[in-house]
C-alpha cells in the first residue's frame, strides 16, 4: 500500500484513535486513564513498537459492566466476550520518520503459549478463561480472579503477537466495543463510504452505498461487519482502516479542537475506554511523534498465505507464515526497509492485482516454482504460468521483464528480496518472469513455511492445518488506504 501522509498529531489518534487524547487536555486524560502493568517498553529491535487491540468486552475500561442502554447500542448482544477481533501493530522506527500500522487477521492461526495452536483473536480470552478457573480453584476470589487472569490474557496476547512478528512489544493499548461507540459521538459522528449497498443483520450493518455520516452505534457496526464482503474478514479490516483515518481527520479539524464540548467528550470517552499499559508516558510519547511531522503512515495488513484454511478438525482459520510475516515486519523497522532515506531506495508503488507473474525453476528444488507463485499471489500479483526453466541457465535468481526499469519488475523484485531485475526481449511487455537458482531463499523458499502443503499422516499436517490436496486461497489486494484525501474512501 502507498503511504499515507498525515500530521503526527494523526499519529497520535491512529495509535488508537485509541490514545485519541485531544492535545490540550492531555494532563487531565492521563491522571484518570485505565493502566495496566504489563513491564514493556526497550526498543530492543530498533523501533517503537504499540500494540492496540479492540475487545468484545461489555465492561468498561475499570472493568464496570455497562447500562442496558450502552449494550442496546453495540447491537453485539449480551453475551460476555473477549475476543480480540481487532489488533494493530504500528511500528515506529527508532528514525522516527515514519509509521506503520499493521492489521492482523482476527482468524490468523497461530501458536499460543500455554495453549498451542489457535486463532489469534482467542488468545487473550482462552488464556483469561483458563487462568480464572484455576485461580478460583486455588481459592481466590472472583473479582481477584478475574483481573489477575485478564492480566494473564494480555500477556499471552502480547507474547502471541511478538512470536508471530518478531518484534518487542514496548506499549500497550486496549479499547472495548464501548469506545468506538463514544469516541465517535464525541466527534459528532464519521464519514464513510460504501461502493454498494450493505444489509448484514449479523453485525447490524445496513448502509446504502456512497457517502454518509455514521453515528456511534452504527460506526461499531461498520466495522464489525465481514459477513457478505468479497474478501471477509480483510475486507473488515480495510473499514476498520478507513473509520481510523476519518476519526482521525474528525479529532483534528478545527470544529473538534476548539470545542471545549467535544473535546470534554473525548476524554471521557477515552477515559471509560481505554486501558494502556502504566508504563507509558503519553505526554512524553506525544513529544516524540513530533519527529513524525511531515513523515508518513502507511496501513498495511500482514502477508496471509491462505484465507480459506481450515483445521484438521474443521474450523475455518485464516493461515499464516510466521518466517514471511517476521520478514515483512523487520523490513518495517527502517522506514523503507534498510535505513537509508536516498530516494532511490523508495519501494516502487503498483497495483499488484495489474502485474501477471510466470515463475520458472532452474533450481533442481522441486516445487519451488509453484511456492513462490503462491507467495506472490498473498501479496496480490496475478500468477502465471509455473514450470522449469526452458532458456539459459541462471547462477542466482532473478526477475526478467521487457522492460527492466519498470515499475511492475522492480516491484516483483522487491517482493522477492530484492532480487535483481535484468533486460529479456522475450517476456512480454504485460508479464513478469521470476527465474528461481538453487540459493533462492525469499518467500516461498521454504517448503515447510505454510505456502506448500505438507502430509502429516491420518489425514492431517504437523500444523494442524487440513490438507484437502488443492491451492492456498490468496488474499486478493486491498484498496490503497488515503487517508489524506478530501472526502471519506469508498471501500467494500
């Protein structure tokens, strides 16, 4: 996705909308705000790690339950849930010259300490369930229970989340259905857009198509909604991206901060919402993001190798390769992958979904063309044919294009690692051709990384991942996310 230029004080509300404290009453929001004491915080891999999740609670953020009004207005039910349906990752380099915020599937199936394999959004509450019961077993009382396991819950999900990414995690921030809810009426409501119309009695989302304004109520639905959209639950985090961007631009234009009301509403709001870790010193952090001034944001989702997964006793994951999604974000740690700020090393911005990519194998490696098709084809580009190499051949890897200073080769050769892009008249002028060597070690090189079925035995894989003998699903590419734009992005 192309970056997104935004202010830092925009920085400040897309970690989280959530820190979405407004700047002139910073001393008053920090002194009441939830804390948790998690012991983050040390860039020991070279950025600012925050993780920022979203939780299914139907407490508030002091653990208080909520009126039979508030719960009438999440439309989500009753039920007591804490689910993490959505978490963020926005990595600062220690440069801080830019900013990513990264989305990760709520279906990613990964492994959870202390319970194994599992969806990622199951982490924390699993963990909590668990921990609770043994707690009360051992005699402990339940309001004593409950917040030492919902401590163990975050824990699990923040260790969960740096063994999927490899990254420290150095600051914490968690908001309930409740907060979506409120900091959207703080700020008089959003603007989204819909490219068609919507009508999914599961989240309560009933849109028309085009622009409109969305109060509390329905903003939670907007962007709980992933029923009856093209790419499921992506397609949910792309609203979820866009409602940040607009809830961002709403916090920082001058009728939300030169209104004491809004601006006393949106703390409180934060206030009953937000749980941070007690470590941070938003004051201080708010300081720091002024190096992000005139840098930029980009919203991205971690690279996925299939959509469509499903376990070994049938329930439906989304799969993911951790060695890719580690590589993908160390390479977020330099801004633009190396620390170098030379314009020459600005990754080139394409379509993914406009590039058609035939793979070739001079490696001896069987499979490997047919892997790194697949890899290319998470990240959006069209696959092609897929077979040996019939021409010369090849001592390392290498993209061949018609053209080699095209923007479609050099983004194929980034993907890849870098590969080097070379002149062949014998690729068409509209196809990329990827030619594989024996020392190719980018995505899809490894056969036991998620992008090539495995047979286990029984019926089943060593991941627990069902082998039904066909294709990863790929996850077509999401819209690029402006959040600079004028006017609210019409998304699915």
């Amino acid at each position: 996705m192309r970056p997104v230029q935004l202010a830092v004080a925009a920085v400040a509300v897309v970690v989280l909308v959530v820190t979405g404290f407004a700047w002139r009453s910073v001393d008053a929001l920090e002194s009441n705000l939830a804390t948790a004491r998690l012991g983050l915080g040390g860039m020991k891999d070279g950025a600012l790690d925050l993780l920022l999740v979203g939780t299914d609670s139907r407490t508030d953020a002091h653990g208080n339950p909520l009126s039979q009004q508030e719960l009438e207005s999440l439309r989500a039910g009753e039920a007591e849930a804490d689910n993490t349906d959505t978490i963020v990752l926005v990595r600062i380099p220690s440069n801080g010259e830019s900013a990513t915020a990264i989305s990760i599937p709520r279906d990613s199936y990964v492994k959870v300490p202390g319970i194994g394999m599992s969806k990622i959004n199951g982490a924390f509450g699993a963990t909590k369930l668990t921990e609770k019961q043994k707690l009360i077993d051992e005699g402990v009382d339940d309001a004593s229970a409950d917040e030492q396991a919902t401590q163990a819950g975050r824990e699990a999900l923040i260790e969960t989340v740096a063994n999927l990414t490899g990254v420290t995690v150095d600051h914490y921030a968690e908001i309930g259905l409740l907060g979506f809810v409120l900091l959207t009426n703080a700020v008089g409501g959003v603007d989204v857009c819909l490219n068609d119309a919507v009508d999914e009695p599961l989240s309560g989302a009933n849109f028309p198509a085009g622009e409109q304004t969305l109060d509390g109520s329905e903003a939670l639905s907007f962007v709980r909604q992933r029923h009856g959209l093209p790419r499921g639950d992506l397609d949910r985090i792309v609203r979820q991206q866009v409602f940040m961007a607009s809830l961002a631009h709403e916090v920082l234009s001058a009728r939300t901060l030169s209104n004491p009301g809004k601006l006393g509403q949106l703390t409180s709001a934060v206030q009953r919402s937000v749980v941070l870790d007690e470590d941070w010193d938003v004051i201080g952090f708010a300081k720091e993001l002024q190096n992000l001034a005139g840098g930029s944001v980009q919203f991205q989702t971690i690279p996925v190798v299939d959509i469509n997964a499903m376990t070994d006793y049938g329930e439906s994951i989304v799969q993911v390769d951790p060695t890719a999604v580690r590589s993908f974000v160390s390479s977020l740690a330099d801004g633009d992958g190396d620390g170098d700020s030379d314009e020459s090393d600005v990754a080139p911005t394409v379509d993914p979904t406009t590039v058609t990519v035939d793979v070739a194998n001079d490696s001896g490696i069987s499979g490997l063309a047919g892997r790194v098709s697949d890899a290319l084809a998470t990240k959006g580009y069209v696959p092609g044919t897929v077979g040996n190499n019939a021409g010369d051949t090849v001592t390392e890897s290498e993209v061949h294009a018609a053209d080699p200073d095209s923007e479609s080769a050099k983004s194929v050769a980034a993907a890849l690692g870098d590969l080097p892009v070379v002149q062949d008249s014998t690729v068409a002028s509209d196809t990329v051709l990827v030619v594989l060597a024996s020392g190719y070690a980018g995505p899809g090189a490894d056969s036991t990384s998620g992008y090539a079925s495995g047979d286990a035995g029984s019926g089943g894989t060593e991941s627990g991942i069902l082998d039904l003998g066909t294709s990863p699903t790929p996850a077509p590419a999401g819209p690029p996310i402006d959040a600079g734009r004028s006017g609210p992005q019409c998304v699915n």
